[in-house]
C-alpha cells in the first residue's frame, strides 16, 4: 500500500540530519557536557556549579559591621545557568547569567537578579535589581565575589560561598 501524497513529507524511512543533530545536541546539553571525561580531553571547559552552595555576605548596608548567611541554588546545563539565592530577609532570582571561562581573574558567575524582600524584612528593604559577579576556585571549589544592587539602593558587598556536600 502506498503512502497518500500528503503524508509522504511526514514520514521518514531514516532519521533526518536535524533529528540526529537535535538529539546529540539535546543529551549533550543536558547529560553529558559534565562528564569528567570531556574536561579532561578538553572539549568542554565550563565548570559543573549544580547544586546547593552556602556561605555568607557582607554589605554596605550596615558598614559591613555583620555577615549574614545566605544558601544559593544553582541549576545548570551547558547552555543555560539559574541562580537563586536566600537570605532571611529576601530571595534573589537570576533573570541573566553566563559563566565566563577566559577571564584574566580566572572562571567567573556572572548575573543579573531581581530581589524581592520577604513579608517582615525592614522597612527599607524593597525588591531591587543587581548585578554579581563570583570568581570559581577549583582547588578549593569556592566561589568568592561581589555585588551591587540597583541605583536606589545604592549598596555592594562581597560573597563567599562553598558547595554543600
């Protein structure tokens, strides 16, 4: 029996290239890309940040005077990264991120965020946008950096965060 003419695009004996492509592509950006085996040999050079990290901050805020502790979840594929980091007084989300791997300061977390303060934070909280940058240190799996918050509120800080095992 032959296939009726208006199916006959439809059909496909073998997969095409773009099948075979977006397939590769797909299990690749998804699964593989954090396979040790391709950093060693070079293919890709992009660290694997999954998972939960926690750590401290220090602000402008109060004169850098108290650390406050912060917990950032980090959820990354090859080609996309997400960032969202709590403290007890706000939430942050990333809105734009990259990891840059040839930086002269070495493999670097970049991203915007929009904060958002929780019910009871102080009353001169309100949700905000920045920027942060943090620096990855594979020998000690740490990432230190800084931020700023938008140009209302005017503060900056320094971040540093270790993985939890």
């Amino acid at each position: 029996m032959a296939i009726p003419w208006f199916l006959e695009p439809l059909y496909l004996g073998a997969p095409s290239a773009i099948a075979i492509y977006f397939f590769v592509y797909y299990g690749f950006d998804k699964y593989l890309w954090n396979w040790a085996i391709f950093q060693k040999i070079g293919l890709v050079k992009t660290p694997d940040l999954n998972g939960e990290w926690v750590g401290e901050i220090t602000s402008s805020h109060d004169d850098y005077r108290q650390t406050h502790g912060v917990k950032v979840n980090i959820v990354q594929q090859w080609s996309t990264i997400s960032i969202v980091l709590k403290t007890k007084s706000s939430t942050s989300h990333s809105f734009i991120a990259g990891v840059l791997i040839n930086e002269p300061r070495g493999i670097t977390l970049h991203y915007n965020y929009l904060n958002e303060p929780v019910s009871d934070a102080s009353k001169t909280m309100h949700a905000h946008r920045g920027t942060t940058w943090l620096i990855f240190n594979n020998a000690t799996g740490s990432l230190d950096g800084e931020y700023y918050s938008g140009r209302d509120r005017k503060t900056n800080g320094k971040l540093k965060l270790v993985r939890e095992k």
